[in-house]
C-alpha cells in the first residue's frame, strides 16, 4: 500500500516528519517498506514559455524555439511535434541531472546552439508518456521552479500491509492509525455539492443480486458525463503512487478506492442491455473480455456482474471490454460494492489475475463503506467530469451482517500482557481507532468492533489491540513468573530420541526411507501367502510402480541400503531406521500402524582400527547381540534375555542364528543373519546382519528406577568359577541364578568365556564367569570370599546339574 505524506495530512493533521511517521507506523503493527522523497531529481528543471517556433535551416524534423525562462529568454532546439508558440512546458537548463542520468549541457544540434532540453512527462520520470513535450496550459508564469510549480515535492511512503489489516488499504485506514498515536482526528476531505439521496425509488436501472457472496450492492447513474483528461491535482496523486492515469472517469474510481479502500467501477451504461445488472455465478460456456484484452473462459463457481443478457464484469477483480469508458462514454453506471473474500480470491487465482481491486476484495472491504466511497465518486466526477446525477440509485444491503459484541476482562489484558492497565486507558486507547466500548458490571468492558475491522473475533484479539497501540516498546521490561515444572515429554517421542541417539554412539547411521515400497520385497523375502505382512495396503494413485503400497516391514528398504553402499564400494556398513509399519487389522477400516527399530551390520567389526590385529574381522550374531544389550541397558531396561525359538524363524533369516529379544516373557523383538538365498534376491553378496525391535511393545515394557548410593568405601574381590553345564543350559540363566542366590557380597556377575570341545563331551559346554565381592561394612580377606563362593559352586552344580571344569 502506498501513499503521499501530503495526501494523509489531508485527512489527518500529524505533527511529525514522514521518517517519524514511517518508524511510529512500523510500531503500530503497519510495517514500513520504504520512505522515498519524489521528484527531488528536478532542481535545475524550470517552467518556461515558448515564443516562437521556426523550422531548423538543416533538420527536416527539428525546430528552433525561443523560450522564455522568467526576464530570460534563451535558444532550444526540439524536436517534438507539439512544440508551438505560447505554450507552457518543462525546461531542463544546462546543468540539471534527469532520472535516466543525462545531465544537460549546453549544445550545438545540427549547427544551432540549444540551451537546456524541453522535456516530456517520462523525460521527467512523472509518467510513461514521451508523444510531446510537457504542456502546463493552466500556469501563466514562467521561471518558477517546475517542482514548485506543480506542488511535486512530497514524500512516499509504501507499507507492507499482513491479510488481516485490509482496513489500513487505504489513505484513509492509515490516517485512522496515525490519528490515534497523534493524538490527532480523523477528517475525510469532503467536495461540496449537492447530490440527490440513494432512494431506489425511479431507476432507469434495475439491480439483482443471486448470490450470497456479493452483501451489498451500490449503483448510480449518471448522464452528460464529458471524458477527458483528469485535472493535474488528480494525475499527481495517482502518478506519485504509481497508478497511470487514464481518463477523468477511471481515475475518480481509482483515486477514490485509494483513499477509501473501496473498489469502484464505472460502466458505459449505453453499452449495458436491458439497463440491467445481475450479480449472478457464471454459465457454463460463458466467455469475457477483460479490460486487459483478453479472452477469459468463465467457471461456473465464478461470481460475475452481467446485464440483461452476458457479463460484464468479474466481480471484484476486473471489468469487461465490453462496457468500458471510452471518449463516447457520456452515461456511466458507477459500481460500489462488497464481495466475499474467498469468492473473489479463489476467482482471481483462478483467471490469473492480480488487481488493486482483487487485492483489497480478498482481504475483505468494509460493508459499510459502499455508499459512502459512491458519494465522495459521484462528487468529484460532478466536479471533473461534469456530470448530472440521476435521481434514485440502488443500494442493496441485505446481505450485510453486524459484528457481535466481545466481552473483554481488563484482568485478562493484565495476565497476557503483564502490565497494570486499568479501564480507562483500554477505553480510552480502542476508541482512539473507532472501537465502540462500553463498560459492563466489574472489570469487564463489552467492546464492539468497526465494521472495518474483520480481524476482531475474540478477546485475545482485542487484547492484541491494546499492545499494539499502547507501543511494544513502551513495555518496562520485567522477569516472567512461571511455574518451575517439567515440561511434559511424549513418551513414545522421548524413546525414538534416546534410541537414535544410542545407535548414533554405537556407531549406526540412521536411514530414513519411503513409506512407499513395492510388494515384490515381501517375494524377495520369501513370506509366506498366508503372512499378514503381505496383506499391504495398496495407495489408489501410487507415484511410481515401485511405490504402490505402505510398507509392512522395514528390512527391506535397508537390504536395499545395503545394495547401494556395496556397489558404491562402501562395503562397512552400520545402518538404522525408525519409522512406521503398516498392516490391515481384523476388523478395522483403516491399517494398524506399529512403530519399529531396523538395524543392518556388514562387514568389519572395526574398519576403524585397520592397523589392529582385529581390524580386519567381519562381523558375526555376536555382535548384533551385544548392540542389542548395550542399547537396552542404555535405555535403562533390565531381565533382558534371548531365546532361541528355533519354531518361530523367519523365513528370510538363517535357521541356526535366529534369536528373540525378550523380557519376562514378553517378546521385545529378534535379531539373526540374514539368509543367503535373500541376500542374493537383493543382489548382496556379503554377509548382513540385522535387528528388529517392536518400539510399542517395547515402551509398555519394564524400565528400571535409576537408585543413587554412596561411593563403596572399601575394595571388592572377584573370583572366577568355570563349570561345565549340559548344552541347553543358557548362559543367562546361569548369571541370573548367582545374582539371585541370595549368597552375601555377590555385587556383579559377567560372563568371559564359553567353550565346546576337546575333552568337554558333546552334550556339555564350560561356562566361566567372573563374580564379584564387596562389603559396605569391611574389607572382604580369602576365607570369607572363599566360603561364598564355594556355596555358589555347589548351588550351580546341583540347580544345572553340571560339574567344576578341572584346569
């Protein structure tokens, strides 16, 4: 939105610079983009009047004036073709510096001296017009400064407006604002002169409105309507905004839609049949011509202003070719009206269409303003244009909806926005911008907004309101009072973060893949036809025939990982995902996600360490298995056991190798190695380790209470026993046996050696762990240690029937 300094102090006295406008504005809420001085380039450019013209002795095109600059007279060469005695134009005298960046010097053109150059309106940057020089008909004094002259100078100012404020869109709206941090009110100018009332009674016009989204309808006919050219205080307002102006007719609309924020449109009313307008959805096949000459094919969801027969206009975006104001115009049909901001945004976009009309349209307009902008139109045309008014007119307002009242706590503005405003001020402030308030029983004031203001709608709103208009800056600055709490965390979040964070420091790189994936993975993976995880979910426009269903597992996107990385000649490969798994459930429409943690490793153990005796070992379960620990333990989770489940194998996984994760019973979820025949499907010709843990099952499971105690102050003692014990005896049951013995100073158990073999029979394996003593109370000497740990030996070979492994 842009406006002159100037033009505001017509509506508002301000007593600050335009720079202390713009930053006081940007205060308010009304960001400032620019603040730019206009026409201050002209200084050395003078109004001059030529004398007389005569032919160039040597240029077919050229003339020679002589121009008179005030006691002055002086020789200029030119060569526009309405260059003629006794015309008043724009002279730049040698010295003067243009917008394009030519400075003027004194030269000879083709053998005649010229001093200065008489310039056109773009020479001068106030128009695109470059058909003849400048003419000034109505000034009669040359010499004068041209910028003087023609009251030029001024300053722009342009604010970056947000969707909600389209009450500041206007002169108007901004003079409403600065009249309330001024101190200042607010005073429309008004053009004297009597215009008959809008009655609806007598029209030589009818107006009807089909549809909801046009509220309110304003129309006047007027007759003996002269176009011509707009009068230089009209041009200059349009020209320092940037609008170009046209003739005196569209240049009333705009000027006033500028100054008010209501869009107006003038119709040829000759041009109109039936001397009808219908506000009415297009038809289907329906064409119009904009303004802009083209072709626009309508929709049947587009609102459009027609007569008898065709339309004429799109409503609120821009008016048809079909009855636009030409010089033969000498009746118009003057336009004022209100339509719903979606209808006129979703139009626009549509048709590809960006107007100042539209642009104040989608924000929303004020119902109330339409006949208000159609008096202050109709007068100045009368007073440009020459036009007599028509008795009648037609407003219609049944559409127009009142703004309901909003109650408004005063302790509430003091809670949000920590300062201690009392009732007076808040009155006194909203009412500053037209804002009605009344105060109701206690601290409660009933506040009724504008009908400009579309963007109040609840009392934070209006709270909001305060703030900004007492000033953001004016706030003292103080310490928040909150209350000293935990913030609450999602659990299920909480644990996807700790995991990834633990895989990280283990060494993975997290993966994330499509959720779209394509069924041949499931063959590839050899699942049975009668495995849910085959019953996908199919997507009904998939993106590519290799993204046609949700995924039922996440193993196979990171096999497809592993691929890459192999032909990519990255061979050592940590890889891990998180995400969500799909699967159809009996009985539900929609299919029941499961949260899971996939994890791929392959190759080295430790291609970090190459120049180590063990950096060139692969991989093998174990390794799987004590990330699985250590990520468990991480995560506080204690009982953890493995289970060979030999009935429960994946069929993509190698039989001997298969183990589940469980925890009291409950299955956490498996690791194992991948089965060679897949391996191949995939076009992977290493070995590929995996882990899967169902995340949901995992948060419901038991997490340990971390305990604080005292440093130990004495020192422990550990002992090892080595027993052998039958095959399928497991490792882990034999350390959870010891530590829960109940055997005295037992504070920690580990396992160090397993070993099948050479004298051990073939049923039988030795099994040796490290136990750990320690006392709060003393230092522990052999024979206590002693007689502990032979009580342990003996439990363990009666509970596992087993014997001592002999050295």
């Amino acid at each position: 939105m842009k406006f002159t300094f100037d033009w505001l102090r017509q509506f508002v006295d301000v007593n600050i610079t335009p720079g202390e406008l713009a930053d006081r504005l940007t205060m308010v809420g009304l960001e400032v983009d620019a603040v730019e001085e206009i026409f201050a380039h002209l200084d050395g450019v003078k109004v001059a009047e030529i004398l007389s013209v005569s032919p160039h002795p040597d240029a077919d095109r050229l003339v020679v004036c002589q121009v008179a600059v005030g006691e002055e007279k002086v020789q200029v060469v030119c060569g526009a073709p309405n260059a003629r005695a006794g015309l008043f134009s724009a002279l730049a005298l040698p010295g003067a510096t243009l917008p394009s960046g030519m400075t003027i010097k004194k030269s000879k053109i083709r053998g005649q001296v010229s001093h200065g150059m008489l310039c056109s309106e773009k020479d001068l940057g106030i128009s695109d017009n470059h058909s003849g020089i400048m003419e000034l008909p109505w000034l009669h004094e040359s010499g004068d400064d041209l910028v003087q002259a023609l009251q030029l100078k001024d300053t722009v100012i342009e604010v970056d407006l947000t969707p909600n404020r389209p009450d500041c869109t206007s002169v108007m709206g901004i003079g409403r604002e600065s009249a309330a941090f001024c101190g200042a009110s607010l005073t429309p100018p008004v053009t004297v002169r009597d215009i008959p009332r809008l009655t609806g009674e007598n029209c030589e016009f009818s107006v009807t409105v089909e549809h909801e989204d046009c509220p309110r309808y304003t129309a006047r006919l007027l007759k003996n309507v002269k176009i011509g050219p707009s009068p230089w205080w009209l041009k200059k307002r349009l020209l320092a905004v940037g609008q170009r102006p046209i003739n005196n007719v569209v240049d009333i609309t705009n000027f006033v839609m500028l100054e008010y924020g209501q869009p107006l449109h003038a119709f040829d009313f000759k041009k109109l049949h039936g001397g009808a307008i219908v506000v009415r959805r297009a038809r289907d096949g329906e064409t119009l011509i904009t303004l802009d000459n083209v072709e626009r094919t309508l929709e049947p969801d587009m609102l459009m202003i027609c007569d008898g027969k065709r339309p004429v206009a799109v409503a609120g975006v821009m008016g048809g070719a079909n009855s636009e104001v030409d010089q033969n115009t000498t009746e118009v049909l003057l336009e004022s009206a209100c339509f719903a901001p979606v209808s006129v945004r979703r139009t626009a976009r549509r048709l590809n269409l960006d107007t100042e009309a539209s642009f104040r349209f989608e924000r929303g307009v004020d119902p109330q303003l339409p006949p208000i902008a159609m008096e202050r139109a109709v007068r100045l045309l009368c007073e440009v244009a020459g036009a007599e008014v028509v008795a009648g007119g037609v407003d219609w307002a049944e559409g127009v909806k009142k703004n309901e009242p909003i109650k408004l706590r005063v302790s509430r503005v003091k809670d949000l926005l920590g300062y201690d405003f009392n009732a007076g001020e808040i009155t006194a402030m909203l009412s500053a911008i037209e804002i009605d308030v009344r105060l109701l029983a206690g601290d409660t004031l009933l506040v009724t907004p504008p009908s400009f203001r579309v963007d109040l709608e609840r009392e934070v709103d209006l709270i909001e309101e305060v703030a900004r208009l007492k000033g953001y800056n004016e706030f003292p600055q103080t310490m928040p009072l909150v209350p000293m709490s935990a913030a609450w965390q999602d659990p299920a979040r909480k644990l996807r973060q700790d995991i990834s964070a633990a895989m990280t420091a283990l060494g993975f790189y997290e993966a994330i893949n499509y959720s779209f994936v394509t069924p041949r993975h499931l063959d590839m993976l050899g699942l049975t036809e009668d495995d849910a995880r085959r019953k996908t979910v199919h997507l009904l426009n998939p993106l590519a025939e290799d993204q046609s269903v949700l995924r039922s597992m996440l193993l196979p996107g990171l096999l497809e990982n592993v691929r890459r990385n192999v032909n990519f000649q990255v061979s050592d490969i940590r890889l891990f995902e998180i995400g969500k798994c799909f699967v159809p459930a009996p009985g539900l429409e929609q299919p029941e996600e499961k949260t899971y943690l996939t994890a791929v490793l392959s190759g080295r153990r430790l291609p970090a360490a190459p120049l180590l005796h063990m950096g060139e070992e692969k991989c093998d379960i174990y390794d799987v298995k004590g990330v699985i620990e250590t990520l468990l333990a991480r995560l506080g989770f204690s009982g953890i056991g493995f289970d060979l489940a030999r009935e429960a194998v994946e069929p993509y996984c190698e039989a001997d190798s298969f183990a589940r994760v469980t925890q009291q019973g409950k299955t956490l979820g498996c690791f194992a190695q991948i089965d060679r025949k897949v391996l191949t499907h995939f076009g992977i010709k290493q070995h590929v380790y995996f882990l899967n843990l169902h995340l949901d099952t995992l948060l419901a499971a038991t997490r340990d209470t971390k305990h604080f105690s005292v440093l130990p102050k004495f020192p422990s003692v550990k002992w090892d026993i080595a027993v052998v014990v039958p095959e399928k005896v497991g490792v882990g049951e034999i350390a959870e046996f010891i530590l829960q013995s109940g055997i005295s100073f037992v504070e920690q158990v580990e396992l160090f050696d397993v070993f099948r073999g050479g004298a051990i029979s073939k049923k039988m394996k030795s099994v040796a762990v490290k136990v750990t003593y320690r006392s709060s109370e003393q230092t522990l000497d052999d024979e206590i240690v002693g007689r502990e740990h032979q009580k342990i030996i003996n439990m363990i070979l009666t509970r596992f029937g087993g014997q001592l492994r002999e050295v």
